[in-house]
C-alpha cells in the first residue's frame, strides 16, 4: 500500500498559510481593525458672529450604524493650540453644538478641529474660521 505525498502537501501548505496569517495579524496595529468610522461636521459658513450662537451638526456613523461618542475641540490660534472640552455627547449617530467666538477673536483666522471619539477609534474634521463683528 503506498500513501500518496498530495495530503501531506496540502497540510504543510494550510500550516504555513495560517502561520502567515497570524504573523500578518500580529503586525497590523489594533487600530486599523478598530478605525472604519465616519464624522461629519455641519459648520454654517467660515465667519461666525462675535458674542453670537454659531450652531454645528455633529454625525458620527459606521456604514448605516449610527454612533454614540463624545466630542473635543482644538482651536489653533497664532499663539498656540487651545483645547476645549466639550461635555457634548454624540447620541444614536447625532450631536448639536452651538460655539459662541469672543470679541478678542475678531479678524483673527482660527483653525478649528472638531475631535470625535467613539467605541470605533478617533476622527478630527477640521475648518478655519475668521470672526467677525
């Protein structure tokens, strides 16, 4: 009776696929298994009112499934970054915010950078913005 070498091919090449695989796994950070989230932010314009409401949308989706998250904002100035964190909460895939730019903001260009934090990892959308009076 003679065994034929086909299945002990076959197994060797199944254990070095599933050993490539695992090696694979190993150095694709965690991360990228977690990221594959969407924020989307609603701004009005890029000129907000001083000392008035400027009202944003916030949406936080992964492909149809809405998302719960939390929500910080980077203002960059000239000076320096400014961190304001905010007590919003993206609920069921949504948040509404309203920024108010003080009067010493007037005429000054300000990067704005809307961090969104979820189960699913982290997105910045950012916009600049000039104040106006």
């Amino acid at each position: 009776m003679s065994h034929s070498p086909v299945p002990r091919r076959f197994a060797r090449l199944a254990i070095a696929l599933a050993g490539a695989v695992a090696a694979l796994a190993v150095l694709i950070p965690s991360s990228a298994f977690a990221s594959g989230f969407t924020a989307h932010v609603k701004f009005p314009n890029h000129h907000p009112i001083a000392n008035k409401p400027w009202r944003i949308t916030i949406t936080a989706t992964r492909g149809r499934q809405k998302l719960n998250g939390t929500i910080k904002y980077v203002f960059v100035t000239p000076v320096g970054p400014m961190t304001r964190n905010a007590t919003v909460k993206i609920k069921r895939g949504v948040a509404h915010d309203s920024l108010k730019f003080p009067g010493d903001a007037v005429g000054h260009r300000l990067g704005l950078n809307v961090v969104v934090k979820t189960r699913y990892g982290t997105d910045t959308v950012k916009w600049w913005v000039t104040t106006r009076k």
